[in-house]
C-alpha cells in the first residue's frame, strides 16, 4: 500500500494536478472555455508537434520492441471497431460520430498523460514503448482524420482530404523528425533542446486547458453512450491488451508494464477537440474524459506498483 501512495505521490499527482486545477479554476470562473481554446492552439500548433519531433529523432527506436508495440496497435484497433460496430448498432449513430466514438475508446491520452507519467516513474528504457506507440498511434489518428474531412461534405474527395492533411502539424512534426534523424551525426543540440523546451510545456497546460473546458456544465444528453465510451476505454481496453500482450504475446508483466500503462490511461482530449470540430457527439466524450481521467489516476498507481 506504501508503494502505491508513494507512486501515486511522486509521479501522477503532479501530472493529474494541473487537470485538477484547471477543473477548480474553471468552476471558480477564473479561466474561462476561451482562455481554454487560446492554450488547446497553442498546444496543438507548437508543444505537442515538439513532442513528436523530439521523440522521432531523440529516441532509440533500434532498441524497441516493435512486437511489443504492434500488439499495442491490433488491441487499439479491435477496441476501435467494436466500439463504432456498437455505437452504431446500439446507439444508431452515423459514420462521423462512430468514428469519433471510436477514437475516444481506443485513443489514449499518451502524449499529455501516460507519456510524462512514465518519464517521472521508470528509466528511459520503459520510457521507449511509450514513444513508439505515440509515433505509430499519429498514422491511424491521421486515418481517422482524413474519414472525418471525407465524411465532412458530399463533394470533399479522399485526394482533398489527404491533402490537408499537409497541414496537420503532428503529421507534418513526425515527418520532420524523421527527415532529421536520416541526417548523418549527431541531432543538433539547439535543435533538441529548442524542441525539448517546447515539448515540457504541452503537458501541464493541456492538463489545465481540458480542466477548464470540463468544469463547465455538461448537457448529459448521452448518458449511456458516455457509459458505453468509458467502459471500453478503462475496462474493455486493458483487458483486451492484457490479452494480446500478456497472453498472446506471452510478454512477463514487468517488460510490458509501461504499455499496459498507456491502455489505462484516460480518453485522449483530441477526441473531444475533433468532436467539437466537426459538431460531432461532443458531451457524451467529454463526459467519458473527466470519468476516465479520475480512474485512471486511482489504477495508474497500482501498475507502477506491482
């Protein structure tokens, strides 16, 4: 029990605490939904690419476990479908807001929560199947993002929608990365650590932005596909990974800890951005948020511990 509070203590209350504050604040009217949105294109312009890039050409990719990673990606992808296959059969909704339900099941918050979770908890060679999975989920995220600009209009074509997606600055960070990492020598120093002040920001602010916008109240006109988003994503997701990693995969828990982490980790808050977008089912996701990210702070502790 020690370990845990002390896991608890030293390395998810001071990431879950900027969420936390951000949730008071905006309560107290303090910050507001448009303070929010001002930080939210800050991190989705600058501090999260920076994360992506600094991973891309910073980290050991020759010493991952890419096995390790694409058992990750088929768990993600099976909770993915199921939960669109559910959302339409149970719930009747359309394509756009299947997918968008799909996403907010099967993607995780990695980059705002499990990734700096991780850095805090364990050494940099636990650290690495984080980072694989955060560069290898921005393909599939890219994919769902081009069937939502798809779905957006009768006449918007799969050539159009491939297109802006030129302009996606995660997809346009990972690229770059790699680009850097195919040049000979060393990465330059001023590079990785512009890159890397950049990067430090994104958590704690994208933390406090999506605390602020869920203080406000939430119309639960979608209770039950809440429920639905929320059990896949804390209970259907571990569970289905546990299976494909531990079972399938036959990995020992230890070498597999830090991506179990990752499924545990709450919905991921571009679900919520995407759905607002694209005027999507944005009350019943933003729900799931705020639940899952209270659960996932309470087991998050206990995966460290064991």
């Amino acid at each position: 029990m020690a370990d845990i509070v002390n896991n608890f203590l030293l390395s998810v209350f001071p990431v879950a605490l900027m969420f936390f504050l951000g949730f008071v604040l905006g309560r107290r009217g303090t910050f507001e939904s448009g303070d929010a949105s001002a930080i939210f294109k800050f991190i989705a312009q600058l501090a999260a690419p920076a994360i992506i890039f600094n991973i891309m050409f910073t980290s050991n990719f020759a010493g991952a476990d890419l096995t390790l990673v694409g058992l990750y990606l088929l768990a993600e992808l099976v909770v993915y479908l199921a939960t669109m296959i559910l959302a339409i059969m149970l719930f009747r909704l359309d394509l756009k807001n299947a997918v968008l339900a799909g996403m907010a099941a099967s993607f995780s918050n990695h980059v705002l929560f499990a990734y700096p979770v991780t850095k805090l908890a364990f050494a940099p060679a636990h650290v690495l199947p984080v980072e694989g999975i955060i560069a290898f989920d921005m393909v599939i995220f890219t994919l769902s993002v081009v069937v939502l600009d798809v779905n957006a209009g009768p006449r918007d074509w799969l050539f159009a929608a491939l297109r802006r997606q030129t302009r996606n600055p995660l997809l346009v960070a990972l690229l770059a990365g790699l680009l850097v990492r195919m040049i000979p020598g060393e990465p330059n120093l001023t590079l990785v650590r512009s890159a890397e002040f950049i990067a430090a920001a994104a958590a704690p602010c994208g933390l406090f932005a999506t605390g602020v916008v869920l203080s406000a109240p939430i119309a639960a006109v979608n209770m039950r596909l809440a429920v639905m988003i929320s059990a896949m994503k804390m209970v259907a997701h571990p569970l289905i990974g546990a299976v494909f990693v531990l079972v399938l995969g036959g990995y020992a828990f230890d070498p597999a800890r830090t991506t179990m982490l990752v499924m545990a980790s709450p919905v991921g808050v571009m679900a919520l951005t995407f759905a607002n977008r694209y005027d999507g089912e944005s009350g019943a996701i933003a729900m799931a948020i705020l639940w899952s990210m209270v659960i996932s702070v309470l087991i998050v502790p206990m995966l460290i511990a064991i």
